[in-house]
C-alpha cells in the first residue's frame, strides 16, 4: 500500500506516527501466501480461538465471522478495531490467548 493511504485502509485506530511506522516498513506478503493449497488445516483438529476486527477494510468483519464460524472456535471476541489490532488493542488479544491458555493448561 501507498505510504498516503496506508493509515485510512489499514490501521486508521492508530496515531498518525504509529501508522506512518508501519507504512514505512511494510513488507509484500510471499506470493505463495495466495497459492499454496493447505492440506491439514490446524483449526480442524486443535482448538481455536477467534478475533473478529468489527472495523477492518482489508478483510470484510462478516467475512470474518464467517470464518470464525467454519473453524468452530471455543471463543470468538469483537473489538471495535482496524486490521491492525494487535497494535490498537493488545491487551484484549492478550486477554483472549490467556483464556486459551487457561482452557487448555492441564
């Protein structure tokens, strides 16, 4: 993405300085991301855990949802947040993979 664009399409939650950051040192995804057939997905045979970003433009959040759906996942949460959620909302990512951990801690 366009360093100008970067903010509005992907991590519009985020201070102008954190995006810029981010904008800066963005990498191409591999372009076997897009190509390469998954025989064994883990999510069908391992627990999962699931964040829809109610506030996403890159990945649509119904598509999202639909996606938590097929995997089935033990916990699904919805933050009001971009893609970049990780960096907007961490401590309810860290939230929901403690509630994993605890889950399957035994």
């Amino acid at each position: 993405m366009t360093q100008d664009t970067f903010r509005e399409s992907f991590c519009q939650d985020l201070s102008a300085d954190e995006a810029l950051v981010m904008a800066v040192t963005q990498k191409a995804p591999l372009g076997s991301t897009f190509g390469d057939n998954v025989t064994a997905p883990a999510w069908r045979n391992k627990p999962t855990w699931y964040q829809v970003s109610t506030q996403d433009r890159m990945i649509h959040p119904d598509n999202e949802r639909r996606m938590a759906q097929r995997m089935n996942p033990r916990r699904t949460i919805e933050l009001d947040a971009s893609h970049a959620f990780l960096a907007s909302q961490p401590q309810a990512v860290v939230d929901l993979i403690e509630d994993a951990v605890r889950e399957t801690a035994g």
